[in-house]
C-alpha cells in the first residue's frame, strides 16, 4: 500500500538557518527513511509551502506507527494519505460499474397504481 506524505514544514527545515537543529534532524529524518526501504519518492512542493514523501506499508497502521516514531509533533506538522496508483485507477475504470444491490434500478422499482376512491 502506498501512502503520501504531506511535511509542511520540510522547506523551512531546509533554508532557516536560524533553527540548524531542525535541518540537523530532518536530514537525520531522511536519512533513516532512506534506509528503511520504505522511501519511494520526495521533494518539495512547486505551488505552496512544505514538502512530501510517497511511501510504502503493509497497511494504514503500520504506516502511522512508523511515522510517529521519526518525527516530533511538536516540530513537524505530517498528514499522510493512502494513495491509489494510476494503474490501478486505469482498471478501475475499464472494470464495469455494478449496480447497488441495495438499490433496484429505477426500471426495476415498484410503481404504485393509482386507484379511483369511490366518491
């Protein structure tokens, strides 16, 4: 399972030279992200600030415990998103659609007949 990570805070760990801790412990960060194999891509955001990671984990937990454990929440502000790749989407839609089989088709649904009440 792939997941993206959102790191608002990545650029300015990056070029604040007032905080040298910070730059000290994302590079340690991406480092030990590296290692771990988990690291798929990253980089920075083109449009807004901050950056992100995409990464792999058996599952939506495993991925929360590991992130957690490297990054300070008192620092580093980390969404992360399970993410579905092109491919998959691209079966996705060659797959046909199903239909709810809670809900009849409106061909299907009971219609009702209108009965005179005797006047």
């Amino acid at each position: 399972m792939r997941f993206i990570v959102h790191i608002p805070e990545l650029d300015s760990a990056l070029y604040d030279p007032e905080r040298p801790a910070r730059r000290e412990e994302m590079k340690f960060i991406l480092y030990a992200l590296k290692k771990s194999g988990r690291l798929v891509d990253g980089g920075l955001m083109a449009d807004a600030r901050g950056g992100f990671l995409i990464m792999e984990a058996d599952n939506w937990l495993e991925q929360e415990n590991f992130l957690n454990a490297l990054f300070d929440p008192r620092q580093f502000h980390v969404e992360s998103h399970p993410i579905v790749g092109l491919e998959e989407v691209t079966n996705l839609l060659e797959t046909p659609v199903k239909e709810n089989p809670q809900e009849k088709p409106a061909s299907q649904k009971h219609k009702t007949s209108r009965e005179k009440v005797p006047a």
